[in-house]
C-alpha cells in the first residue's frame, strides 16, 4: 500500500484493493476452514442457500443458483480471528479508518462452479446505518476472482451520492444500476477489496467451473455510532486497533432470554 496515494484514491473512489495482503499458507488455512464451516452446518441442518430472490433471473435459473453464507466466522474458527486483526489487515484500516478500528461483523460468501448466485447492485448502509459513515467492508479473496466466476464490481465514487432508495431496503433498482454497470474488480487469492458501505457493488453469477470463495469483515471507527437498532450481534465491539474512547459504549447491551423448563 502507497499510503497516501492510497488513502487519497479511496477517498476519492471508495474502494481500494491491495495485494497480498495474506500469504499462501493462510490462504489455505482459512480455505480449509470454510469447507469445515460448511460441513459443520450441513450436520446442524443450518446449510441454507442465500440466493436472491428477485425479478432479475427467471424462477428456473433462481432456483439452481446457490451462495453460501454465513456470519461471525470468527466465532466458528480461530484463523478468522486472526486474519481480521492480522497487522497487515490493521495496517490499511488505520490509514483509510483512523488509528481506532474496531470489528462490527464477519461472514463467508462462497460462489460454487456454474450456479454460483448474483448479488445485485446495493449499498451496505441499509443494513447497518452510522452516523460518520467510517464504516468499510474488506473483501478477503480466498481465490483468484475474475468477470467469469463473479468477481466484485464497484461504482468508483458512488459513495459520495449518500443513502440511495432501495428496493426492499437490500438492492437498488437493477434496471437502473445494472451488475454490467459496475467496473470490475479481479483479484488473487490473498488480496484484499476494502469499500465503503455507501459504495454501490455487486457481482454477477459465477459461470466458471472455479470456486470463488471470500470472507469480509466490516470494520468502523468506535465512535461512529449507530443511527437504527439494527444487526446487532455477539461480535460487534471487538477492537483490532488503538482504543476505544466511550468506556460505556465497548459492546452491545443484552438481555438473556429466560425459557420455560425443557425448552
């Protein structure tokens, strides 16, 4: 990373993608975790398929398409942990957050050979809307992703256009902002897609005979607080770099729910 050429192109374009961000060793740690994930899920009967379901594929093609998600990854296997606060990983995320960063969430997208789903054009920030909008999602490539297997595409600069209207409250119009629309993003395993979450991105099907495989985290400044309740979760307040300035604000306020005997 060129630090300032760096910080001053994401500022300006609302993504940044850097290079080798992990080595090949961890890259496969994390490979072999996912597929662990997977299984583990399968066994709880939790393996469910998050494909979208809207007007943009015929219902014959919707119902092969399949994209593995899940969240708080860091929960499920350590090399998460590890990867998310790695000093490569917090070395980006001071320049282009501030020199506090903190966690708000994990989670696994894995695009399977040949059916893997669409996600449509969208914003991050109807799911989790801040005041300071610091927040970023890090896109780790845990293969090499390019336009035939559904690599990311981004709107440079669309960030500045604030909120959009969404369809649903999760993706923009794709009649107006169509997956084409977006430019591009390929990249190796190991590399790492960083964007706002006012950053307009999406990624067409995976149409190769390739896996593609990511794990994104969505970091923030501490003190950029929260405008809804909303996606509030076990790993939220995790701090990867510096402190966090509210001593009464360093994780979410819950409430255990009590259940009758035997429930």
């Amino acid at each position: 990373m060129n630090s300032q050429t760096d910080v001053d192109f994401y500022k300006e374009n609302g993504y940044l993608l850097v290079k080798g961000v992990f080595n090949q060793a961890e890259v496969e740690e994390m490979r072999e975790a996912i597929e662990s994930i997977i299984l583990r899920a399968a066994r709880a009967k939790k393996d469910n398929n998050h494909a979208w379901q809207g007007d943009y594929l015929p219902p014959e093609q919707l119902r092969k398409l399949v994209l593995k998600g899940f969240h708080d990854v860091h929960y499920h296997d350590a090399s998460f942990l590890r990867a998310l606060a790695h000093p490569n990983m917090t070395a980006v995320l001071t320049q282009l957050i501030g020199p506090n960063v903190h966690l708000h969430h994990s989670k696994m997208l894995v695009k399977p050979p040949e059916n893997g789903a669409a996600f449509p054009m969208h914003q991050d920030y109807p799911y989790f809307p801040h005041e300071l909008h610091t927040m970023l999602a890090a896109s780790v490539h845990l293969d090499r992703a390019d336009e035939e297997n559904g690599c990311l595409r981004v709107i440079p600069g669309s960030h500045k256009q604030g909120n959009l209207p969404h369809v649903g409250a999760h993706y923009l119009n794709h009649k107006e902002f169509p997956i084409a629309e977006g430019l591009a993003c390929p990249a190796d395993a190991g590399d790492v897609l960083f964007f706002n979450y006012l950053t307009i991105h999406g990624s067409d099907t995976n149409r190769s005979e390739r896996t593609r495989r990511n794990v994104l985290f969505q970091y923030k400044d501490p003190s950029d607080m929260p405008t809804q309740n909303t996606h509030f979760d076990w790993g939220m307040g995790l701090m990867v770099a510096g402190h966090n300035p509210n001593f009464e604000k360093v994780k979410p306020d819950y409430t255990i729910r009590q259940t009758s005997a035997g429930a």
